[in-house]
C-alpha cells in the first residue's frame, strides 16, 4: 500500500494534465500498478493483434556526405500486450533497413508499461538481440518507469547493466557521442510528474561543453516530456522544467526530442520553434495514437492501437539536418521531411517552424466538387453522418484535413443545439473518401439543418460547407413502446 499511496500523490502533484478526468485515471491506473507489482503480478492489456507489414519502401539511404544518422522513438511500453514487444522488434528491422551503419538508437521513456523486473526482462532480451554492435543505445526513464514509485530508478539501473552494449548504460542522464563529436543528451526525470528542474546544472554544463566544441554543430536533446505549448499536444501533455527552458533560448542549435503524448507524427505541429530552439514530439512505437481533448472520440482517434512511428535523424556535411518520419506500421514515410540549416540558425535565429509562421502559410481547406454530407439511421436523438472528406492543398500538411465540425442547427430556434469536433483519418493513410459519425444530443421530432466544415491543422476552417437537412423521429408513445418490448417469457418447472 505505500507504493500505491507514493505513485498516487506523484501523479496528483504532476505539472502539465489540465485535464482533471485523465489526471484521475492516470493517478487510479498507476496505484493498480503498485498494487500488481508488490504481488508479483501485472497483467498484460489485452489488444487487436498487430502485425508488421508484408511489404514496405525501407531502401539503404545513401551516406554520401552524412555525418551522423540516428533513430528516435518513445513509447515502447513493453509490458503492455505481446504487440509492443512487436512493434519494437520491427522498429528494429526498419531502423537497419534504412541504415545498416545506423550510428544510434534512442528510445526517449516509457521504455515500458509499469517499470515491472520482468518487463525489462523483455525489453533487455529485445536489444541484446536486436542492436547491433555499432549502434550507440540512448535510453532515459518515462513517467510510466515510476509507476511504482520506490525502487524505480533501482531497477532502471540493474535492467541497463544487463545490455551487452554498455555505453552509458547504468545512468538516468547520459552524454551521448557520435559520428563526427556530435551530441545527444539524453535526461531522465526525477519522479512520475516529469519535474526535470534538478537536471539543471547538469545540463548547463552539457551544452557549454558542446556549443565550445563547435557552436553551428546540432544539439540533440531528449527526455521524455516535452516543453509546454511547443510541439503537438504538448499544451495537454508537458513536464516541469523550471529554468531549464530559459536555459534552452541560448542554444537555438539545439534540437529536443520528447515522447509521453503519443500523438500522431503525421500532424505537421509535430515540429515547433517557439521557444527559440527546436522541439519535436516522436509519437509512439509501441503504444497507441492519443492526440487532444475536444473531439467526439475523446482524445484516441479510431483505430489508435495501429500505432507505430519512429524518427530518422541525419545530419550532414554542413550541419544540414533532415528528419524523416517513419510510419512503422505502414512501412513508408510520412509526409515531407524536415530540414534545419543549423549554421542559420546560431547565426540569424530565423526559425521556418514557428506557429505563427506556419499559420499564415496554411491554406484554407476545401471539399472536392461534387461533395455532399447524407444521413441515415435517423433516431429520436441521434443520426449518423456520411460526408465527403476535404482537401487542403498546403505545403505544411501534405493536403490532408485535420479535423470536422458538424453543426446540428436547429431550425426552429436558428441555434445550434449540436456543435461537435471530431478526427479525420489523416493518421491512416490512404485517407478513406468518406468518413461516416455518429452525432448524438439531438432533439426527438425535431428538423436539423446539418453543416460539416474542415479544419485543417492550423484550425483554419473552410468557408464552404456540406449541408443536409433532417428531421429526427418522436418518442414513442406508451403504448407504442409496449409493442416493441419482447412479450415476457414464462418459466414452468417440472419435477
């Protein structure tokens, strides 16, 4: 009970979940986990079946003029079902098919489910088997390695001491370098709520160190929060950094990875500037899509447990850096990839990826001609939708539609009695044509006038709309509901 009653109040004291509904069941979710720990027994979560694709577009990248190439991802939650050990296995495959040189694999928290003895037993079988000699292993502690908070960082450290590749192996924080002298930091937290604010010193150092080295070289950063109001998802999901953002505006060379959100890579948000240097969320390997709150589906869109998505990392001659994102499950890349000129950038701080810059250049969405919403299994106080999906020809999005708004006006009032958000499935490509959602919160005998317009990641919505018009069924009288009710069956016992 004492480890149920620690992992508890850390989760209570965690910076960053606005949300009070999550914060509840994180905090539930992680007392269960002591509970099952000090038992000796922690039971897996029971998942569709996941399978590594047949086919896939990995080819050998060149390494013509590039200096250090690297993956990232977060996530892995081993421990969670059979298919995060899965995911992680063929993360392994894509990483090598990509690049056989690979310099170094970074895993940024959450390594695993609860922080289990035997979860690391799995993960540790994992990268003896599948990490190469040559490839440097980067790992630090996410909020799920506390989930039971006394004797964490304990067994962080004797897993890691079992690798067979031992660089840095036993440490929370790790200098980490490769190629050419260029750096990944790699920072763990101190406890389950992400507080980073003791790393402080240790950091400043880091940074000093490698700027000296050679101040227009990339610095890599990586833990397992990310900074507020930076990358995808992370004005929900952040840790507590105290000084150490301030600390980060002097070094706009460094780029910081961060994982603990799962949200979706395909999101060109993934990206951001704001602060002054580079921060990118790395979705998930092993775990499952979770993106922001407001949308009909509660935050995990549909079809989550698909995911699966990783980082390639490269940096060149020049201290160009390109980052490709990897759709593991797909077996092809994501959208565009990003380029950072890092010499550019220390001297003239001018930062392609920034909100406001990134807003501007968006293009407002549009439906193709012909486009139309319709409505079936019309309800007393529910209807579902079927309508064309958008377009959105934008150099920042690939041409995808983020996000809907149905409208259920009202005609008798003008008001809206529905106004509702909900995904579109940019995160599984090919993007189905149609997409059909179910709309509740209507009013029993009631004509709706239905409007559906898209958003698109930057939330600029389209002027056009897709309308219909409906009118939902009347209740039921008492004596229609009689008829409908099943007649009553009577028993009869014989003995």
């Amino acid at each position: 009970m004492k480890e149920a009653f620690e992992c508890f109040t850390e989760n209570w004291r965690e910076k960053g979940d606005g949300n009070m509904l999550r914060k509840i069941k994180r905090a539930a979710a992680c007392a269960m986990s002591a509970v099952l720990l000090s038992a000796g027994t922690l039971a897996p979560v029971k998942a569709a079946s996941w399978t590594a694709p047949q086919q896939t577009e990995w080819q050998e990248l060149s390494r013509d003029n590039v200096k250090v190439r690297f993956a990232v991802g977060s996530d892995l939650h081993i421990g969670r079902n059979e298919d995060a050990s899965e995911k992680l296995r063929n993360a392994f495959d894509a990483f090598y098919q990509t690049d056989s040189q690979l310099d170094a694999a970074i895993f940024v928290g959450d390594i695993t489910n609860n922080g289990a003895e035997g979860e690391y037993t799995k993960l540790i079988d994992i990268l003896n088997n599948k990490l190469k000699d040559h490839t440097k292993l980067g790992m630090m502690m996410g909020n799920h390695e506390f989930n039971t908070a006394s004797g964490a960082v304990d067994r962080y450290k004797a897993a890691m001491s079992k690798l067979k590749q031992g660089v840095n192996r036993q440490d929370t924080n790790n200098n980490i370098t490769v190629g050419d002298g260029y750096h990944i930091i790699t920072m763990s937290a101190k406890n389950y709520g992400g507080d980073y604010t003791d790393n402080y010193e240790w950091l400043k150092q880091q940074l000093e160190e490698a700027a000296a080295e050679d101040p227009e070289k990339p610095i890599f950063l990586a833990q397992h929060h990310g900074f507020k109001d930076t990358a995808y998802v992370t004005n929900e999901w952040y840790g507590n950094f105290g000084d150490i953002q301030e600390l980060l505006k002097q070094y706009p060379q460094v780029i910081d990875f961060s994982g603990h959100s799962h949200a979706t890579l395909n999101d060109p948000r993934s990206i951001n500037q704001d602060l002054g240097f580079t921060a990118i969320q790395d979705g998930t390997i092993g775990a499952y899509f979770e993106n922001e709150s407001g949308k009909m589906e509660g935050t995990r869109p549909a079809d989550s447990e698909n995911a699966s998505q990783a980082l390639m990392v490269e940096v060149d001659g020049e201290n160009q850096v390109t980052i490709r994102r990897m759709d593991l499950t797909e077996g092809n890349y994501i959208g565009k990839s990003w380029t950072l000129d890092i010499p550019e950038l220390v001297r003239q701080k001018s930062f392609p990826y920034t909100t406001e810059k990134r807003t501007a250049e968006s293009a407002v969405p549009t439906f193709p001609e012909g486009a139309e919403v319709t409505a079936s299994n019309v309800k007393e106080a529910s209807a579902d939708l079927t309508f064309t999906q958008g377009q959105n020809e934008d150099k920042n999005d690939d041409g995808w539609v983020h996000s809907y708004r149905i409208k259920a006006v009202n005609k008798n009032t003008g008001k809206a009695d529905v106004d509702k958000l909900t995904f579109s499935d940019y995160y599984m490509p090919p993007m189905q044509k149609e997409l059909t959602k179910t709309v509740t919160g209507l009013a029993d005998d009631t004509e709706y006038r239905i409007e559906v317009t898209a958003i698109n990641p930057f939330q600029k919505e389209s002027t056009q709309k897709l309308a219909a018009d409906i009118k939902t069924a009347p209740l039921l009288t008492e004596e229609e509901l009689k008829k409908k009710l099943p007649k009553p069956i009577c028993w009869m016992w014989i003995s």
